[in-house]
C-alpha cells in the first residue's frame, strides 16, 4: 500500500472515530484548531512559494554578486578609472564603486550618452586630451539577443581608460582594454536582465495564484529597496500610502531587527493577519545571512472565523479521553510508517555526508519510503563510481604531465650549467625562474601521483629498522636552504637523547615531515622562527613543528587534512600550493599507527604535534604496511584533535 493511502485511510478513520463520538464540549478546543489549520494552511502555501522566491532572488542575487566580482577584478587593471553597467530601469546594477548600485544615473551628461547609446544602437566613444595622455570613456550598448543586433538594447556598460602616453600603441592597448572588458562584461549583465524578467512574470504568476486559495487576501513581493515587485491583483502601489507603522515593520524585518513581523490590522475593509518575512540568500564562503527583500501576506480572519461560529452552533464538544487516545494511535502509526525510517535513513545519509560511502539502507517496505530507500542506494553507487573515477583520471594526468615535465628539467638544467653553451646573467635569471616554476609543477604532479597511490593502497611502504636521529639529521640539511632564503630561524632541540633503531619507511616519513617543516617556513613572515623538538614519549617519539606565522582560522582546523584545502588566509599570502600536502602527512603518519594533531591560533602561530610508535620489531601481520589509529592522546587516545 502506497505511503498515501496509508496516511488517507488513517485520517478517515480518525474523522470517522471524532464524529461518533464528538460531543459539544469539543467546540472550543475545535474553534482553536481550526484558527490553527487555517494559519497553518497558510503557512505552508507561503512556506513552499516563500522556498521558490527564495530560489529567484538567490539566482539573480548570485548572478549580480559575480558580475561585481568581475567588474572588481577588472577594475584593478591598469588603466581602468571606472567600469559601470546600467539597467532597464536606469540603475546601476553593477559598479566599481559599489555605492552606486541600484541608484539611478544622477549626472546629466552621463544620462544623456546612456540615452544616446540605445537610441545610435552603436558604442558612443568620447576622448579627452589631457596633455600627455588620452582619458577614454566609452558607452557600450548590450543586446537583449546577442546574435542579432536589431533586438533591444537591454544595458550599457560605462568603462573609462586611460592610455600611458599618446602614442598610437598605447591607444591601440586601450582599445583592445576596452574591448576585453565589453567582452567579460556583455554576457553576465545580460543574464541578468534575462532572469530578472523572467523571475519577475514569474513572481507575478505566483502571487495572483494565491487568489485561489480562500484565506488570502494579498500576496506581496518587495526587493531590497521595498518596492514591489509583484502583488496580488498587480497593484505595485498599493501600498505607497500605508501607515508608518506598518512601513517601519517592513523596515525593521529587512534589516533584521524583527525576523518575522506580525500584526493584525484592516486593509481595504476586511480584517487581516498581516504577516512580513525576510527574504534571504547566505554567502557560500562566509555562510553570512542576508535579507534581500520581503514576502508579505494578508491572511483573511474571516476565513475561520464564520467557520468557527457555525462549529458553535452545531457541537459541544467531544470527550478529552477519545481524542488522547486517537492522537496516541496516530503518533504511534505515524512513528512506525514514516517517522521511524526517516530517522534510520538521516543516521544512514549522515554517515554518507561524513564521507562512508560503503552504507546501504536496509528496506523491507513497498511504498515511498521504500522507494526512496533504492534511489538512496543508487545515489550512494554512483558517488562510489564517481569517487573512483576521480581518483583514476587523477593518476592518468599526473602521469601524462610527469614525463614531459621531466624533459623540461632536464634541458633547463643543462642550459643553467653551461653544458649547451655560455648565457648572460638575464638569460640565467630567467630560466632559473622557469627551473623553480617547472619544479613547483612536478612536485603538484608527485603529490597527485601520491595521493592516487593512497586511496588506492599502493603508496609503497618499506618499513626497515633506522635511526630517527639521523632521518632528523637530513631534514635539517634539507631546509638549510630554504630557510636562509626567507630569512627564518629554525632550531631544533633534541630532549629524547639517544633513541633506539625502530621500524619506519625513512623516505615516507621525511616526505612528511619535510611537508611540515616546509609549510612552517612558507608561511612565518621572514624574521620569525621555526622550532623543531623531539622527545621521547613512553614507546613513542613525539616530534613537535611550531612556527610564529599567520596561524590558522579555528573555522579552517576541522578541514585542514582533506584534499585539496587550503585555509583562506594563506592563500594570498601563497598563492602556490595544492593543499595535498597535509591529507600525504596524515596518511603517511596513521600508516606508521601514529597520531597527528594541531594547535594554533590566527596571527600568533601554529604546531603541529606527530607521535611515531617505537616498534623495535615489526609484527609478522604488518609486515608489509603498519596502519595507525586515529587517535589523540590528549583525549583517552579516542580521536585526533585536529583534522586540517
């Protein structure tokens, strides 16, 4: 039986069960659930148009959020005053400077040429001699088709450049500049004329739909500047002469001081609940909420007040008893059918979220939820293939870059020590600066060819007995260098004495620990400190990696050991790095049954903790590869502190 059907024939059974045993007593208790149901009613038609107009808002907001994104980033080009792109209504819905969205054009000769614009249908160029250099402002029309230059002209863009000098080159690069910049601009703003018209017929659809339903009276869109968008009956006035009360409420929920504004109230004779929502769309880096605009609605009070009167006449009541006992029965149905298997499925969906992607929900039922159930399953699948795609299509392409790079290497090197012949002190700066570039790209590669070796078990572990000391040893040799270059005092401090050989893979676990120091020094401002201290910890070394750099976001921490993270405030400061290097360290660590975790504070400094068991002999089982534990000492050894 379909889950429909079951939930049909339980109410029925309900309502059959209340109206044989209803007595008069049940009037008021019914009066109140009816307000409720008609409230209810309401909320969930609101709820699910709210969700829809969510979705528009949220679409145009993302596209006119990445048009400035592009506006901004051109804008710091060389030469670019201003870049600003007008609408259909005369606002700016871009600009580099930013207060100047959603104002209208103010300046009488910028009007003027903006009319010009879509009026000639061509680019209006207007060139000022200022003395040594041309100042060039140009009007730029955007076609509602692209491919036909006859259809309206739904934009134009405002870009100002200036040339370096008079010369013709330098106006032929302005030229080109302003071309580019018509180019990256065109197609974004046209986008978003084209879903704001679009958005707003549908807005309009869907506030007139609600005059189907018997409990509206008005359906109200605002954008963020509380004008309406869209209305019930398509009157976008009418509400211009509200009382002040009732415009401060809007006010005061758009900038988030109420989250959502009630209030009962007349409008046009009739007596309504008038209830004011936010609506919002959140940054996908920041998480930040914000209010873009406003859903108002008019709920009728009538809609359940004649209703209930009629209820008085006609029942008392029922008893308290038989309704304790059918909303028992319904909880308890309702629990086993649908509450039940949803709550098994979110523990199942949540360890899938987690990155389990071997769970499979177990279902016995034929109705949705069974159905959903398979679907689930299938879903799960295809992210399992998926993952597995990724991963191999990521070792094909290192190993394809990985040859050539090396070819590469090697005539560099051959040019840089003579062997092709003599090169000028410029010619050597310049192919040491390709050396270093084509070295960061090999090493992107090894760590791609690492990581698909990891997930797929073939990292090659070869645990022999060796002296830790000595590994220490060559990692200090190691970023002698590199720390003189960025003028970083590193120092070690050895407080476990002599250690005994142990079993560990000397190549695995200087590449992590080499990846740690080297983090370290990259990003410690130059003057600051790196310290490296080794102690000896019952049947452990413990080896702890503290720098005085720029630290760590405590937002950042959780995420820091997954692929291809990187924390957002090193990223400007290093805009090399593939953010592998930890998710090699840990795994390298853990395949040793050691631990990895982290302190650190932003702007004062991070370390890094690594204990490695001592295994003065290695068990006949983990002969070939040691797997640790994630685990963290500091907490009963049940989890690792830190994962970033």
């Amino acid at each position: 039986m379909k889950l429909g059907k079951k939930i049909n024939l339980v109410l029925v059974s309900v309502v059959v069960v209340v109206l044989t045993v209803a007595f008069w007593i049940i009037v008021n208790i019914e009066g109140n659930n009816l307000k409720s149901q008609v409230t209810h009613d309401a909320d969930t038609v609101t709820g699910i148009f709210r969700t829809e107009i969510e979705r528009m808002f949220k679409q145009i907001h993302n596209q006119e959020v990445y048009l400035q994104s592009a506006i901004d980033q051109m804008s710091k080009a060389q030469g670019v005053r201003y870049i600003n792109v007008n609408g259909l209504d005369g606002k700016y819905i871009a600009a580099t400077d930013n207060t100047l969205v959603g104002q209208k054009v103010k300046d009488a000769k910028t009007a003027l040429l903006v009319g010009r614009t879509k009026q000639e249908r061509t680019f209006v160029e207007i060139k000022t001699d200022e003395g040594t250099f041309y100042e060039m402002e140009r009007f730029i029309p955007i076609f509602l088709d692209a491919n036909d230059p006859q259809s309206k002209v739904i934009n134009v863009i405002e870009v100002e450049v200036v040339t370096r000098t008079k010369s013709a080159t330098d106006v032929s690069d302005a030229e080109k500049l302003l071309q580019v910049i018509a180019a990256g601009v065109e197609q974004n703003a046209r986008a978003i004329i084209l879903t704001y018209t679009e958005d707003v017929e549908a807005l309009q659809q869907i506030t007139s739909s609600v005059e189907n339903f018997n409990f509206f009276n008005d359906f109200v869109v605002f954008d963020s500047k509380i004008d309406i968008i869209a209305n019930t009956g398509n009157e976008v006035t009418e509400f211009s002469d509200d009382p002040i009360e009732y415009k401060q409420l809007r006010e005061d929920v758009l900038a988030g001081k109420v989250p959502i504004g009630e209030v009962e109230r007349i409008h046009e004779g009739k007596e309504v609940i008038m209830r004011v929502m936010p609506i919002s769309t959140r940054d996908e880096k920041t998480g930040v909420v914000s209010n873009i605009g406003l859903l108002e609605v008019h709920i009728l009070k009538n809609a359940y007040l004649s209703t209930v009167n009629e209820l008085k006449i006609r029942m008392l009541g029922v008893g308290a008893l038989v309704t304790a006992v059918l909303v028992a029965v319904l909880a308890v149905i309702l629990e086993r059918e649908v509450v039940g298997p949803i709550r098994r499925y979110s523990v199942i969906a949540r360890k899938v979220a987690d990155g389990d992607l071997t769970q499979k929900v177990e279902s016995t039922s034929q109705d949705e939820i069974g159905q959903f159930g398979e679907v689930f399953n299938s879903m799960v699948a295809n992210l399992r293939e998926l993952d597995r795609l990724k991963s191999d299509f990521i070792s094909v392409a290192a190993h394809q870059l990985r040859t050539p790079l090396s070819g590469v290497k090697w005539v560099l090197k051959l040019l840089l020590d003579g062997d092709l012949g003599a090169i000028n002190d410029d010619q050597n700066g310049m192919l040491k600066r390709g050396y270093e570039t084509n070295e960061k790209m090999i090493q992107l590669v090894n760590d791609l060819l690492n990581v698909s070796r990891i997930e797929n078990d073939k990292f090659g572990y070869k645990f022999e007995k060796n002296d830790f000391m000595k590994l220490l040893e060559t990692l200090r040799e190691n970023i002698e260098l590199p720390s003189r270059e960025h003028n970083i005092d590193v120092r070690f401090e050895n407080h476990a004495g002599d250690l005994p050989e142990f079993f560990f893979d000397p190549e695995k676990l200087l590449i992590a620990l080499q990846n740690l120091v080297d983090n370290a020094i990259k990003y410690t401002l130059p003057g600051g400190s790196v310290t490296l201290v080794v102690s000896h910890r019952g049947g452990s070394v413990e080896l702890k990696v503290s720098d005085t750099g720029v630290g760590i976001p405590s937002a950042d921490l959780p995420k820091l050991f997954s692929k291809f993270f990187r924390a957002a405030n090193v990223i400007h400061l290093q805009t090399d790095g593939s953010g592998l290097g930890l998710f090699i360290v840990k795994n390298i660590i853990i395949r040793h049954g050691g631990q990895i975790w982290v302190d650190s504070k932003e702007a004062e400094g991070t370390t890094f903790t690594v204990v490695i068991p001592i295994l003065t002999e290695l068990p006949e089982e983990k002969a070939e590869t040691i797997r640790g534990k994630e685990e963290n000492p500091r907490e009963n050894m049940q989890e690792v502190q830190g994962n970033f």
